[in-house]
C-alpha cells in the first residue's frame, strides 16, 4: 500500500485530546496503518483571521488502500465527526487533517493539490515532518525533508507532547492493587497491563515475548499444568495477594509457523492455552481470592463464539472461546460474593493479524461494524479496567461484548 502523510491541528477547545482522538481515530480505520506519528508541537496562528488562538500541530505517517481523493473524504469525514465547522479560510478549528504527500504523486485538481501547496513554507509542518520522515521526497521539487528543512530558517516550535510517552493517568482508579495480566507482552494483554499500571495498578505482566519496561514479569508456559500452578504460586508471593487477574493468555494459530498447523494441530494448542489453563488459574487464583475476601477475575472470550464464524477459524474459536465463556458464568457463580467475574468478548480488534490482514478482512470489518472501523487494543483495556474498578461493584458474571455494536444472529 503506498505511505501518505498527513498533517493534524487543532486551535480549539482540548488542542492536545483532539490530536490524541484523531490519531486514535486513523489507527482503527480498516484499510489504513499508522505507521509514526511525530511530537506534538505548539505554534502562533499563520494567515488566520485575528484572535485566531495558537495550534497543537503534528505529522504522521500511514499506508492506505484508499487513493488520494478517496483519502482527502476520509479526512473531511474525521473532521466533519469532531465538530469542525467551516466557517472561513483558516478559520479556528478543533480538527484540521492535511493531505501533505502520498507516494511520489502530483495531483492539481479542484479539490485536491498534492504535494500540499504549502508544505515546504511552514515550520510546523516541515519540522514533524523532518522528525519521522526525512529521507520522503517531495516529487515537483525534487529534494528531500530533510533538505527542504535545511534550506529555511527555525521557526517558532514548542514541543509539547510526545505520543509514545504514557498518558496522564486518573488517579485513584486503581491505585493500591495488585494485578497479574497473563499474555501481555503484545496486543490486546499489552495494552490492559499498560492501562492498569497508568490507572495507578502494580502490575505483573506474563508472556513468551521480550518486553522490558521497568515492569515485573513471569515467562511460564501456560500449555504446561504445572507452569500454570507455579505461575499462581509466584504471582501470588510477589504481590502479596493478587486483586486483579486478567486471564488474557492465548495460543496464537493465526499468525508465523502455526497458522500453517493443522486443524488437530490447532485444537489442541488452543484447548491447551486458552482454555485449560484459563481454567486452571481462574480456579486456583479464584481460591485464593475468596479465601483473602475480594478480588476481580477477568476472562477473554470472542464476540462471535455464540453465533459463530465459517471456516476453520470459526470453528476453532467458536468452540474454545464458547467454553470460556461459559466457564466465567459458572464461575462467577462459585465465587460470589467475594470475587467478581466478567468475560470480555472483543470483536474485530486490530491485533498483529489485523495489522496485515487481507483487503477482504478489512471490508469486512467495516461492512460487520456498525461503528464501521476497527476496534483497538485500547477499547478492550478501557473496559477491563472499568470491570476491575469500584465503579462496577455491582457487576459479575458478565460477558462484555467490545465489539463496535456488532449484532448477530
């Protein structure tokens, strides 16, 4: 798919949650991939209307199966969807998307100019630029970011926030517990690990991957019973007492040398991971949690598992993530009172496969989706971290779809 970059700003209301949103917003529509995103910088209105405020601006990066024309309506309906209104040239705006380069393309029509006309003039669109692209061309004038940064004078930038830094968290959402989130060194455990830890948790992370982050994590082999009760035992010592588990662990059949397992293959590594040790811990640290007198178990499930997917995949999915499912009702049931359990049944989540999957996939994903883009890593953690916090004390044996609105039946 070829690269384009856009440029983002905002001059009105919460310039930085704008920024933040509108990045959020590209990183789920089917058919696009984020690919950088540069620093947010601060800087003057220029040819704006007076009293016009100051801009947070960035740059980023995507490939896209959409061409120009189709990509600048894409944007205009971003904007259109957080309240830009078109009251004037340069007028304020609490969203403006930019189609500065796309490929090695030059268009000239009467409504779209790539190269963006302007792009080589600013600062505040050359200098992001330069930060996350400085060897892309700019194909009429034949010279490099880099170069066309070279060649002006520094102008008026403040950096104001870096997008690969961690949020500024809500305090006392979690803060004082302790939690273990098995599979979280990528996806979907990743991003609940993280927003548990930014929401004040200490957090265990588990998983088979690198991931060095100043964070405490366990590397058991969660296909193996007794890695699965030797994972409880040093979970439970080095916190003291869990109060949160999130049983996220999954056997990864879509993706490297397993996708091209048999279906035998397949079953046995999903009933091994996903589902046998998923019940091995929820019922061992589920013990432990009412014997202490609280605590939170969160299970993953699949969307689709009750009403089914073709295919081998579906089939696969379906059965093992069914039995999750129902085994989190059950045991809410055997828990309760002390301990609260939910099932989360993520939908179509921009995951590694998700990343690199098929057109098909993507038109999918927008055709199955009332919201019509994907759901992110992000969206399953907003609501694990809600099920895990005070504010759903009234709540267990739930199974909470994260799925876009999707309705099937």
């Amino acid at each position: 798919m070829p690269t384009a970059y856009l440029g983002l700003g905002s001059n009105l209301g919460d310039r930085r949650a704008s920024l933040d949103a509108a990045v959020r917003r590209l990183r789920a529509e089917p058919g696009l991939r984020v690919l950088a995103v540069s620093a947010y910088y601060e800087t003057g209105p220029v040819d704006c209307p007076p009293d016009s405020g100051d801009y947070f601006n960035a740059v980023s990066a995507v490939e896209t199966d959409r061409d120009p024309h189709d990509l600048l309506k894409l944007l205009q309906h971003i904007e259109h969807q957080f309240g830009r209104v078109r009251a004037g040239i340069n007028s304020p705006r609490t969203l403006d998307l930019d189609l500065l380069l796309y490929g090695d393309r030059v268009i000239n029509t009467p409504d779209l100019v790539v190269p963006h006309p302007r792009l080589h003039e600013r600062a505040f669109v050359l200098y992001p630029l330069n930060q996350i692209a400085p060897e892309a061309r700019h194909p009429t004038l034949g010279k490099s970011v880099r170069e066309l940064w070279d060649d002006r004078p520094i102008g008026e930038l403040r950096a104001v926030h870096d997008p690969s830094e961690r949020p500024d968290r809500s305090p006392d959402v979690l803060d004082g517990l302790s939690a273990l989130v098995t599979g979280s060194t990528s996806g979907i455990g990743r991003a609940i690990g993280s927003a548990f830890r930014d929401q004040g948790a200490d957090v265990i992370f588990h998983g088979r991957r690198d991931f060095r982050d100043g964070v405490s994590i366990l590397s058991d082999d969660l296909s193996d019973p007794v890695a699965c009760d030797r994972l409880v035992d040093e979970a439970w010592a080095m916190s003291g007492g869990l109060d949160v588990v999130v049983l996220n662990a999954g056997a990864d059949t879509l993706t490297g040398d397993a996708a091209r397992w048999s279906f035998d293959q397949k079953l046995d590594a999903l009933l091994a991971v996903d589902l046998k040790a998923t019940m091995r811990l929820g019922r061992n640290l589920g013990a432990r949690m009412k014997e202490r007198g609280r605590g939170v178990i969160l299970t993953v499930g699949w969307d689709q598992a009750e009403t089914g997917m073709e295919g081998d995949s579906g089939q696969l999915f379906a059965a093992v993530k069914g039995a999750v499912m129902c085994f989190t009702r059950s045991l809410a049931l055997s828990l309760a009172p002390e301990v609260r359990v939910h099932c989360l049944a993520p939908g179509w989540i921009r995951t590694a496969w998700g990343e690199t999957a098929s057109p098909e996939w993507q038109e999918r994903v927008r055709r199955e989706t009332p919201l019509g883009v994907w759901g992110l890593p992000e969206d399953v953690a907003a609501a694990a971290v809600w099920l895990a916090s005070p504010a759903a004390a009234f709540l267990t044996g739930q199974t909470i779809r994260v799925n876009g609105g999707a309705v099937r039946g």
